[in-house]
C-alpha cells in the first residue's frame, strides 16, 4: 500500500466536508428552516359539486398521485388548516360522507387530528400517509371563507378542471312579479351559469325534474302547471336558453347531479319548438301563509307526527328524532346519508335536505336510539318505510345521532329591518302586546296590539330588545328517575325553618302552630340534562345573585322550576318551586368535563352533555301536599318556566305523570317529557273512573 500525502488527504477532507452538512459549521437539520408543504411536493385543489370556487372535497397530490381525506375524526380545526394551504384565510365549515361526490384514487389521510394552528397538514397527526380503512364514501370536504391570504403564492393549489355546473336555481315569476307575496312558488326555472341567469329549455322535461328543483327551493313537493298559459306567454317574450336534455330521477339533491347538457357557445338555435320550462311548488304548512296558499290544498296529517328535529337554531335543521311506542328517541348515523336526510326533510314540509349531519352535530339526544343504518331510496314518504336495522343498547351511542339541514324557501325575511340600539333617542313605539309562539318567520307574523299601542313612554324601560345567537341550550328533565325516587315525609315544622323563609311550603303553613305539628311532602328527585349546544347559564351575573343565611347558598336564579299537583281538568291544588341555589355539572357523558361548580362562590351553570341532580333529600326539593285530599291527580314539573334564558327548544321543559293519592301512599307513574302542556298528551293521559269529581282545596 503506498503512502498517502497530506495534500491527498486534503483534498479527500475537503470533498468529505462538502458531501456532510454537518462539516464546516453547515446548518443542522434541528436549525433547518421549516419546509412548508410547497417545498415537500404537495398540492392541493378543491373538487367535486355541486359548489362554489371554495367549496369542494379536498384532494392532495402526493409523489404524483391525487387523492382525498377521510372524514374519520374529521375536525373545523383540521378545516382551517386545509383552507389555508389553498389560500383562503379560514374555514367557515366542512362536510362528511361525500357531501360533494366520492373521488378516486388513494385515500391519503384518515384521522386526521389539527389543533388549527399548523402551518402545513403535514404537522397533523393522522394514521400515515395512505393509511386508512375508509371508502370514499367518506371522503371529507371544506367550506372556506371566501377570503384570500394576503400574497399567497398559489403554484401548490390546483383548480379542478371541470365543465359548466348549475350553482343556483330559482323560480322567476312570469306574471304579477310585483304583487306576489314570498316566497316564490311558481315561475320559470333559471340556472346561474357564469355568464349570468339562463331559462331550461322544457323539451323532456318531467314531473321529476320539477320535484328536485321544488326541492332545491326550499318545497317538499311539486305540482301541475298550466303550461299552454305559459306556452303562449313564451311567444311574446325573448329568453335566453342556456340548459337542455335534463332528465332527473326524482330523488337527487341537486339539479347537478341529474343527466343534463350545456349549450354552447356556437349554438345559435336553442330549444327549437320548445319553451321555457315552468315548475309550480307546493310548499309545507309553515310556508304556505305567507306564500297565498288556500288552506285546502294542505294535505291534512294523517295520525300522530312521527317524526321531528330538535336542538337546531333555524327551521329545518336539527337532530332527527322518531316516534316508536308512544317514545321519542334518535336515529344512528350509521350510513346515514343526503337520501335518507331528505325523506326527513320532505316529511316535515320542507325541500331537499342540503346537508346529512353526523356525529351528533346538532347536540347529542337521551333515551332510546330506536334506528340505524337507514337506507332510503329517496322516494320514501316517511322515514318509516326506509329499511332499517332495529337498534340495540350496544349498537350506537348518542355521540352518533344524525341531523339534517333542510333547503328552505327564499321569504325574504333576512333583509327584513329590524333593528336594536341604544333606546335613550327612541321617540316613537310601533308595536306592543308581542305574542309568539317561536316558529313564525318574522315579527309582524307574531300576535301584538293592532292600533293600540300600550306603551305611553318611549324611556329605556319600555322599550324591547334582543341578543342573538347561533346555539343555545337545551334541558331536559330526566322523567324515570321523578317516577323512581318520589316518595311522602312528613317533616317536623322547627326542621323547616328554612324552607319557610325561601317560600317553599303551602300558603297555610303560615298559620300552623310552629314549631309543633308537621307537613306532609311529596319528595323527589330532579335531574336535569342538557341536551343543547351551548352552556346553560344563568342570566343574571354573579353580582347579583342573592345571599340566603339560612341554607348558605347564592340564588342565580329566582325561579328555576315549578312543582305542580293539578287536577285532570288543570287546576292547580299544590304547587312547589326551586331556585337554582347551586347550578352545577354534577355528572357529565364520559367525553365531556364539568365546567361549573358552586362551591367557593364558582360560577353557576350546566355544560352540554352533562346534568345537575337535585337530589329528593335536598330542602325545597317537594311539594308541600299537607292540604291535598285523596284522589287522582297529575303531577307537573316545568324547567326554566319563565322563559328567562335562551333555549332552542321549550317544547321539552315539561313533565308530566299520573298521580293517585289515598290519604296515605303516593302512586306517580306514566311519566313523559315534551309534550306535557300539549293537548295530545291530555287526550292520550290516562283517566281514572271518578277522576273528575275531586274536591279542589
């Protein structure tokens, strides 16, 4: 071997040097400036439809190859951060379950785990690139803020090259435009193609097609139109034609998903022979009022509503719940899909259903889940005649129930001026005596004084204002257990003393020989949940609750829930009321923590997905029954009964149960929740013989 020279040995050190970063004080890769995703070969790009330009599925391009995210685990954070790799500055929402159609391809992501923060996806936590078990039906996608970053550079982002689409859809009155009330129920059928409104050419068009556009339009079903009228009208007018050829089945959701074919450019005869195509829409029964509808030609409901939504804050969105056995419980999410939302959503008197919501998105439910794994075809009446799996306690939790959002008829109303400032200029009222019963459209739909005003003064007191919100709570009382735990004690006056000084005992106790003798008490235990999408709280702050020295505690609200015993034609012989002494998160759903506390002056309030437990030992915790004479009574409990904080649904803040009373033992049974002041409930109420013939103290 022969030796080296130390000018060789340089040269190899210097070659050595510049092959290893870490020589020569090269930069290490912990001190490496990030790579964002425009530097590790990703791209992205928003497809499918139908949509708008930043809306879509989500595909990435990885080593040359696109594909999509599954909606496993599928957050608004991981929203965020995906809007902002295609250059939009945050995210208004997502979608599940293909809402924009299925892709092809790899699925790259599954699991997918953001904080919102990121910079790139790739900082995500997920099972791995091409890692995943799902199919692309469940593909997910992104609604953006239609908001640019400011400079963004967007070589990595990839606009789907796709035909012309219909985006919207309306029905343009031909006649009386000016005179005819909102919303819109019969005209000519206009696309909005990117050169502006087009008419349908109406040669093949089908009384299916009419059903998807009613539909899209906010109408559960469609009707006949007189079209030699319209035909003849056509012949006056000039049109613009822009779609031809379309042929739907009758249970898409979107025109755009139906057979269909553009014009082009070069067409210069367009529907020869033929008209524009007119749809007349039937609307359902909260719409046909403001829309001129006879009341004829309302369908009238056959039987009991079986099915309905609860915990949305607009109408037509909510959790699905369904009617089994005389007991409202929810639907699984299990393949729960755009077809089966708009049997629902048709069934309740509105269009096609615009979203089929997963994973309990508008507030988890209690009680049963009576079905899962809903298959409609999408020309069901009724929830009821999809086929179904029959549910069992181990199949689905409440952290799957389905929701629906519902297309709804343009009335207008959000353009209505209704307005709420400072009132210390007001120098006129326009209205008093409001009256509503929460599901009317607009103000002026609501009962108030016709000419008379009553209010004289126009100061700051008597003037009516509003905060508005997109969520709100949703309790509900816990029936079973009322029915479990109710019980008689007759509890000793100098025990009571207390519960004098807070009003929770009968007018005649103020007569009683104290602190000899005793009162008789109907004890139970109250449990209640909230089933909404946000915190219940009380509406007073901290600073003015009230101070009790006798139990200990703060008050934050005055009245909380009344305790009724009536009779069965509705008179009152006993009543009871709680204030919330101590509004508390006492249990919470496994996934949820308690937010609220009274010990230590915290603050008061009940967390969704979590309940506050009145136990039947607590003082005030009764009614006071000493002055009740045996017979058959009905036992009612109403939550928050003076309406003082904002809740999605009062419809559920009533109990009622049967109660029969023999002068010594109490019977409480048939205890139901939701419809407690309703007259169903009193029509189907059990009734004993001689009910009628109490005695009222």
């Amino acid at each position: 071997m022969q030796p080296v020279s130390v000018w060789q040995w340089s040269l190899w050190g210097l070659l050595l040097c510049l092959l290893c970063s870490s020589c020569l004080g090269s930069p290490s890769p912990s001190t490496a400036p990030e790579k964002r995703a425009e530097s590790q070969g990703l791209r992205f790009r928003l497809a499918g439809f139908p949509r708008k330009p930043f809306e879509g599925r989500v595909e990435i391009e990885r080593a040359g190859e696109w594909g999509t995210i599954c909606d496993d685990d599928f957050t608004l954070q991981a929203a965020h951060v995906l809007c902002r790799e295609l250059g939009f500055t945050e995210a208004t929402g997502w979608t599940h379950s293909a809402k924009y159609g299925p892709g092809t391809g790899r699925i790259w992501l599954d699991n997918l785990s953001c904080s919102g923060t990121e910079k790139s996806v790739t900082e995500c936590a997920s099972r791995g690139w091409g890692n995943s078990d799902c199919t692309h039906d469940e593909d997910a996608g992104v609604i953006c803020k239609d908001q640019r970053l400011p400079g963004f550079s967007d070589f990595n982002v990839i606009e789907v090259e796709h035909n012309l689409q219909v985006e919207e859809v309306r029905l343009r009155a031909a006649v009386g435009r000016g005179r005819r009330p909102l919303p819109v129920t019969e005209g000519l059928v206009e696309v909005r193609l990117p050169d502006g409104w087009s008419q349908v050419c109406d040669k093949g068009w089908s009384a299916h097609n009419s059903h998807v556009v009613c539909g899209m339009l906010g109408f559960p079903s469609e009707k006949r139109v007189n079209t030699a009228f319209y035909r003849l009208l056509a012949q006056r007018q000039q049109h613009s034609f822009g779609l031809h050829g379309v042929a739907c089945v009758g249970t898409e959701a979107h025109l755009s998903l139906c057979s269909l074919e553009f014009y082009r450019a070069n067409d210069t005869a367009r529907c020869p022979g033929g008209a524009p195509a007119v749809v007349s829409c039937v609307p359902g029964p909260l719409y046909a009022a403001s829309s001129g509808q006879k009341k004829q030609q309302q369908p009238k409901p056959q039987g009991e509503a079986r099915v309905r939504l609860k915990g949305g804050s607009h109408p037509g969105e909510g959790r699905v719940e369904v009617l089994k056995a005389g007991t409202w419980g929810t639907v699984c999410d299990r393949k729960w899909d755009l077809l089966a939302a708009s049997v629902v959503c048709r069934e309740l008197g509105f269009g096609s259903a615009r979203e089929a919501l997963s994973g309990a998105r508008m507030g988890q439910g209690m009680g049963a889940i009576h079905l899962s794994e809903v298959r409609c075809s999408g020309q069901e009446p009724s929830l009821w005649k999809c086929p179904h799996k029959n549910i069992t306690a181990e199949d689905c939790s409440h952290s799957q129930d389905a929701g629906v959002r519902c297309n709804l008829p343009y009335t207008g109303v959000d353009t209505k001026e209704t307005w709420y400032w400072d009132s210390g200029n007001v120098t006129e009222v326009v209205m008093s005596g409001v009256r509503c019963t929460g599901t009317e459209l607009s103000l002026d739909q609501c009962a108030h004084h016709s000419t008379h005003i009553a209010c004289k003064r126009t100061g700051t007191h008597f003037t009516a204002g509003v905060i508005c919100s997109e969520t709100a709570s949703d309790l509900l009382l816990h029936s079973a257990l009322v029915q479990e735990t109710a019980y008689i004690e007759d509890r000793p006056l100098h025990m009571l003393y207390c519960a004098a000084e807070e009003n929770c005992l009968a007018r005649s106790a103020r007569s009683a020989n104290w602190p000899y003798g005793h009162r008789r008490l109907l004890r139970f235990s109250s449990q209640i949940h909230n089933l909404g999408r946000a915190d219940f709280r009380p509406k007073a702050g901290r600073h003015s609750w009230v101070w009790h020295e006798c139990h200990g505690h703060y008050h934050s609200m005055d009245i909380f829930t009344h305790y009724d015993i009536l009779t069965p034609n509705g008179t009152k012989v006993a009543e009871g009321h709680k204030a919330s002494f101590c509004l508390e998160d006492t249990e919470c759903q496994e996934d949820v923590s308690k937010r609220y506390e009274c010990a230590n002056f915290g603050e008061q309030g009940i967390t969704v997905g979590c309940w506050d437990l009145y136990r039947h030992d607590i003082d005030c915790q009764w009614i006071d029954i000493t002055d009740v004479k045996p017979g058959n009574y009905i036992l009612q409990v109403v939550i928050n009964p003076n309406f003082e904080v904002a809740e999605s649904d009062f419809t559920n803040n009533a109990m009622k149960c049967n109660c029969k009373y023999d002068g010594h033992r109490i019977w409480v049974h048939n205890c139901h929740i939701g419809d407690a002041l309703s007259e169903e409930a009193n029509r189907k109420f059990e009734r004993y013989p001689g009910q009628t013939s109490n005695q009222i103290i």
